[in-house]
C-alpha cells in the first residue's frame, strides 16, 4: 500500500475523526448537483456559496485534528486539503474515497467531467455510481478484504476517539462557560465601579455648579456695593474739596482781618503818643 502525501493523511485523518461533517459535505454535493440537473440558477448560486464557507470551515477543522495529533499543516498542503474537499463535493466517487479514509495522493478537480482517481486511492472504491465501472472485481475484493471484524474495530476505535473528543470539548466548553461568567461578573464590577465614578463626579459638578451659582450672586452684590461705595467716596472727595476751599478763604479772611487789627491797633497807639 503506497504511503499517503500530507495532504492525503490530512484528509484521511479528518474523515476518520470527523465523519459525519464529511457526510455533511457530501450530502452538499448531491444538492448541488440536483440544482444543475434543474438549472435553479437561484439555488445554484446559494449552494455555491454555501459550499465555499463548508469547505474553508472543515479545513480550518482539518489543520485543528492534525495539530491535536502532533502535526502542524503548511499553507501548502491546506490548499491541497482545500482542493480534495471541492473535488469530493464536484464528484461523487472522489467523496467516496474522501469519505473511506484511503486517499494516497491529493485529488483536484479541473471542472468538467469526473475526478482522476487513477492512484489516488490505495484499495478500489466500493461504491458510487462510476465504481463498478472503474474496476468491478477490484470491488468486491476490497469488501472482502476489508472483513466485518476489521471494520468493527475501526467504528469501535472511531467511537472511542469521538467520545474522548466530545469528552474534551465538554471539559473545554466548561472552562470556556466559567471564564466567560467570571469575565461577566468582571466586567459587570468594573461597570459599577464606573457607574459609581460617574455619580461622584455628577454631584461633586452639582455642588460645584451651586457653588459657581452663588459666587456669581455674592459678586454681582458686592459689585453693586462697591459702586455704591464709590459713589459715596466720590460724594465725601468733593465734600473734602469744598471744605478745603471754605477752609482757605477763611484763612485768607482771618489774615486779612488782622492786617486790619494790626493797622488800627498801630493807628491807636500813635493818637496815644500824640503823633499824627
């Protein structure tokens, strides 16, 4: 039995841990091919689309069961994974020998007519619509040599690998649940903490703002007081001005008046000594 290329093992790996995502698969190509039988445009173009994100999303699963098992997938080889997936969905036979696990090279299909299987499969196909016609006796004695025993322990081994990979992704969904509950009640805390930031600073702009508010009231009042202020300093200034000059002419009277005295008094006193 030849050994398989990488991309080969790839798919023959994920059709031994993933079968019923590879029915999955072909069943899509039995629509599809339904939908050209009746030329539905429509559908046509819905499966199209549909087969593009099947076929990205079960290689994305191909590269994820080969790593699990110690074996990381190049881009190189996805493409090759890429191609035998479309091939199986374009052809029945090629999903066939997808789906039996015993691909030895990558398949590709150019389009038109069925897929070269000529070496690609390392026992004759067993079913499909083209298999008898490709090689009838080979058939029948890869049923034989397959044998009921052999084929039991593949789906008992199939079963158990399953149930272990369920068991996993149980345990995994679980870690996954309480992580993303924590990061809930995390997030939630952090949301409070937040809220209650948010209240703190609105009152503290509440009193802020009333503070504001009645400074602005205490300095428009003092602003009118000190005007008022003003006007009565301006008031007492003028007062000052108009004693001031009361004050000077009064001066000037007193000076004056003594002069007089002074003349009159010194007049006195010449009468008294006798002269003129």
């Amino acid at each position: 039995m030849p050994k398989p290329t990488t991309a080969a093992w790839v798919c023959n790996l994920l059709a031994r841990r993933r079968p019923g995502e590879v029915d999955q698969l072909l069943e899509l190509g039995d629509l599809l091919r339904q939908a050209q039988a009746d030329l539905s445009a429509d559908q046509l173009r819905a499966l199209g689309r549909q087969r593009n994100q099947v076929v990205a999303a079960l290689a994305r699963e191909a590269r994820a069961v080969a790593h699990r098992e110690g074996h990381d997938v190049s881009s190189a080889v996805a493409e090759q994974v890429e191609s035998t997936l479309r091939a199986a969905i374009a052809d029945p036979d090629a999903g066939v020998a997808l789906q039996a696990g015993r691909l030895t090279t990558a398949l590709s299909y150019s389009g038109l007519g069925p897929v070269d299987l000529s070496g690609a499969v390392a026992l004759p196909l067993t079913s499909g619509p083209a298999a008898a016609e490709r090689d009838p006796a080979g058939a029948a004695g890869a049923e034989a040599d397959a044998g009921a025993d052999a084929a039991d322990q593949r789906r008992e081994e199939q079963r158990r690998r399953e149930a272990e990979e369920r068991r996993e992704a149980e345990e995994q969904r679980r870690r996954e649940l309480a992580q993303a509950r924590q990061d809930a009640e995390d997030a939630a805390q952090v949301a409070r903490d937040a809220a209650a930031a948010a209240d703190s600073a609105e009152q503290q702009l509440s009193g802020a703002v009333g503070r504001c508010d009645d400074l602005q009231v205490q300095a428009t009042r003092l602003a009118e007081e000190l005007r008022r202020v003003e006007r009565r300093a301006a008031d007492a200034a003028g007062a000052v001005q108009q004693a001031e000059r009361r004050r000077d002419a009064a001066v000037r009277r007193s000076r004056t008046a003594a002069a007089i005295s002074d003349r009159a008094a010194e007049r006195a006193r010449g009468l008294a000594d006798g002269r003129p």
